[in-house]
C-alpha cells in the first residue's frame, strides 16, 4: 500500500516542483520518485538524517522530512533533490499530503472503525454492504453487543482486559464509546443464549475483578451488519433498565427485560394517571418497607403462602395478616393473580417515576 500511496501523490506533484521529490526508507534506497528512472536507487545521505532522529533537516545537499510510522516498523522520508527554503517547504506539504491520505486509508480499511461507525450510525445503510466487502467483511455473521457501563472513569483498563478475553481482532471488536462505556461487538457460533451468557459472565468477572463498579447491558442477536447498531442500541436500553429496577444486578439482557422494558417506554404523565387509579384506595408512601419486602416475597415464591411465610420465617397466619392489610390499603388481594400482576406493574412503575426524579 505505502508504495502505491507515495507514488500517487508524487505524480500528482511532478509538474509543481522545479526539482526532484522522492520518499526514502531508512537504508536510504528510493521507493517512489516524480522521476520513475530512480526508484531503486540509493541516497547516502538520507541514513544520516535518519540517525540524527530529525523530523526533517538537509543533509548532503537534499532536503528531508520524516513521514509517520507505519504498522510494519519501516522509516520513510520525504526528499527533495536540492536543500533550500523551497525545498523544505515541498517536502513538508508532500509529506503532511502524504500523512493524511494514509489517515484516511487507515480508516477506510480498519474494521473497527468501521463497526463504530456502524453502532453510532455514522454511516449510511447502503454503504455499510459496499464497504463490508471491500474489507472483506463478513455480513451474514452472528454478533451481539456487549455494553459495559462504568462508574468511574476506567475505560483504558476495561479496554485493555476485553482486549485480552478476546483476541481475535478479525472477529471481535472492543470499542471505547466514551470515557464510562466500552463496547464489545462479539462474534457468535449461534443464537444460543447459553453462549451469550457465558461471554457476559466472562466480562463482568474480569471487570469485577478490576474492583470497577459497573454494568453490563447485552443486545439481541444481530445476523447483518447492519443490525449491529440495533444490538448496541438495546444493550443501551438494557443498562438504563437495570439501573432503574434492580442496581443489584451486575449484568442484564434486554430479552430478558419483561415489563420493565415496556413500562421504559410510557410517557410520565400515563404512568402517574395509571398509578393514581391503582391506589385510589390508599397511596403507595402507606406501604412500609416491612410490607414492600413482604410484596416482594410473595412474587417471588409465585404467590405462594405456605412457601413465602417459610423464606420469611413467619407463622402463615401472619403473612395472611399482612395481605389482608395489603388488599385493605390498595383494594388488591395479592392471592388473586390478576391483582397481583397490577400490584407488580404499579410498583415498578413507581420506581421508574422516582428514578425519573433523581435524573431531573
């Protein structure tokens, strides 16, 4: 590539300059030149430049100036056939023409970038399958996006251990989003959710063991490309919901988001209109902590009264007690199932309003 490059914009140039330009490497030889009869050819005094570790300088009567490193560890230089202010002046544009092209070429081809670009919709659908088989990308994989909220700022750390869990730069792509999120774009062998679980549990141990206070939000299965930004989208939305109705929960799917996801979605004032009239008999402040831990027992062992008074380690006849206050202050017997569900729903939707609260 860096031949082919360096070539290009020399022969672009040929016609401007009154002297020979060429690019060097660090054993001095020509590698492009606005004269093609010199390729190959050896400058002595470019091995002095190079050792001297000048961004650019005249030596032996030409001009030079050094171009950035390239991936492979080879040295070049840009030279001019003569030393002088104008020399020196078509040395540095040529070499700054040079470093921006290959800027632009590295971007072009570095499948990171790209699937940033992809997750951050910076791209347009109809290009993401053009490019794609210009890197020869795969399209048609399986891939799901793992996004990994942090408290404080350790996105070089997280980077540095999601880079070591997964190697394989063809496949995998850890991405810094921001200076709290990282995101993982992982590669499947299928839509098994045995898989994608195994992988999350992998990063949240790593990041744990980090002493990072943090959240993980998985995608759906993304089968295109294309669909990636939807993964990283949801595993977005899977983070926000997680820290809304369980902050103890380290790790959380958006397929598994249930009502939450839903009750995500409502406008605030629907939500406040469908609160008043669950608990027109009572206010939802009345329940204690006592009787909100009972509620939540009670789900739990799925409505239950034999099994929920034994995890409390209360009589039956005392659980019975407190859900006969319960249906007292909100006009819903927990024991009926249909009562149950509003209950769940009402309390889940009272804290997504208080979390709504706190963010305002």
């Amino acid at each position: 590539m860096a031949a082919r490059l360096f070539q290009s914009i020399l022969l672009e140039i040929k016609n401007k300059v009154p002297f020979i330009l060429g690019i060097v490497d660090n054993a001095g030889n020509i590698v492009s030149c606005t004269e093609l009869r010199f390729i190959g050819e050896n400058v002595e005094a470019a091995e002095d430049f190079f050792s001297s570790g000048s961004e650019e300088g005249e030596f032996g009567g030409y001009s030079f100036r050094r171009l950035d490193g390239y991936d492979n560890g080879a040295e070049y230089a840009v030279f001019a056939g003569e030393s002088g202010q104008s020399a020196a002046i078509a040395c540095n544009i040529t070499a700054i023409a040079i470093n921006n092209s290959k800027s632009l070429y590295d971007e072009k081809h570095d499948k990171a970038t790209f699937i940033k670009k992809i997750i951050l919709d910076n791209i347009l659908p109809g290009d993401i399958y053009i490019r794609s088989r210009e890197m020869q990308f795969q399209n048609e994989a399986k891939r799901v996006a793992y996004l990994i909220h942090m408290d404080q700022k350790q996105d070089v750390a997280v980077m540095d251990l999601l880079q070591k869990l997964f190697p394989d730069r063809q496949r995998d792509f850890a991405l810094t989003i921001n200076e709290n999120e990282v995101v993982l774009v992982k590669e499947l062998k299928s839509n098994d959710s045995k898989e994608i679980t195994k992988y999350g549990r992998q990063i949240d141990a790593g990041v744990t063991e980090l002493g990072v206070a943090h959240v993980i939000g998985i995608g759906s299965v993304a089968t295109q490309l294309k669909d990636i930004a939807r993964s990283f989208k949801e595993a977005q939305v899977a983070v926000e919901i997680g820290k809304v109705f369980d902050d103890s929960i380290t790790m959380m799917s958006y397929e598994n988001l249930g009502i939450g996801r839903l009750i995500y979605q409502l406008p605030t004032t629907l939500c406040e209109m469908f609160l008043s009239e669950v608990f027109k008999k009572g206010s939802v402040e009345s329940l204690d902590k006592e009787t909100l831990f009972t509620i939540q027992k009670f789900f739990e062992n799925n409505l239950n009264v034999s099994e929920t008074s034994r995890k409390l380690f209360v009589h039956r006849n005392t659980l019975v007690y407190r859900l006969e206050k319960i249906k007292k202050l909100t006009g819903l017997d927990l024991r009926e199932f249909d009562n149950a569900i509003v209950l769940k729903v009402a309390l889940m939707v009272k804290q997504y309003l208080r979390s709504r609260e706190t963010a305002n």
